[in-house]
C-alpha cells in the first residue's frame, strides 16, 4: 500500500476508503476470502464496506448479494448496536415506549422497553 496525492491506494492503483474507527474489517484484494468470516462480520470487497450475510468459510468466493450486502458506514453507527458476542440491538419506538429489538423487522415480539 502506498500514498499518492493524499490518499491511500493497494497495489492494483485502487483508492482505499477509510472506515470509522469502531469498524474492524479486513480488507480483501481478491475475489476469495483470505480468512473466515462469520455473519455479521465486517470487510472491505471490492473498495466498498460489507457485512458478511452469511457465514464464509476461508477460501469462499466473495459476491456482493450473495454472501456479502454493501453496508454504509454512517448507517451502521447510527442504526443499530452490536454486542461483543455478536447479539445485534436495534433502537426502535413501540407503543409510547423507547426501547430494542433483536431482529432488523423490529417486530413487537422482539421488543424489550427500557
């Protein structure tokens, strides 16, 4: 890796993004993951931040849609908390309460009021 005009590029001349600080992720030069990702893992593909969408053994082919999805930084700080074992929390709003679900669809049966 080297820095040229400002920013940092891989060998391929390809201008890599910082990612925040809170987001581990590894960064993949090739079409095949260099390790094992479980779901939910973040990495770099491709010069775009993803979230692993299923579990990817070492070796896998990498794909955007399908076992990858193309995730935004500011989204995934803002939108939901994960744990350090992994258990994602997502604020939502039900019946004149604040509180979290445990499921993205944010239904009422995985909601717990504060």
């Amino acid at each position: 890796m080297a820095t040229y005009n400002g920013h940092q590029e891989d060998s391929s001349g390809n201008i890599l993004l910082p990612t925040a600080h809170s987001f581990a992720a590894t960064i993949e030069t090739g079409t095949t993951a260099s390790q094992a990702y479980t779901k939910g893992t973040y990495l770099i593909f491709n010069n775009r931040l993803c979230r692993a969408t299923t579990a990817i053994a070492s070796g896998n082919t990498l794909a955007i849609g399908t076992n990858l999805s193309q995730v935004y930084a500011s989204q995934e700080m803002f939108s939901h908390l994960r744990a350090s074992n992994g258990t994602e929390f997502y604020l939502d709003y039900q019946g004149g309460k604040y509180g979290f679900n445990t499921s993205a669809s944010k239904g009422a049966s995985t909601f717990t009021a504060f």
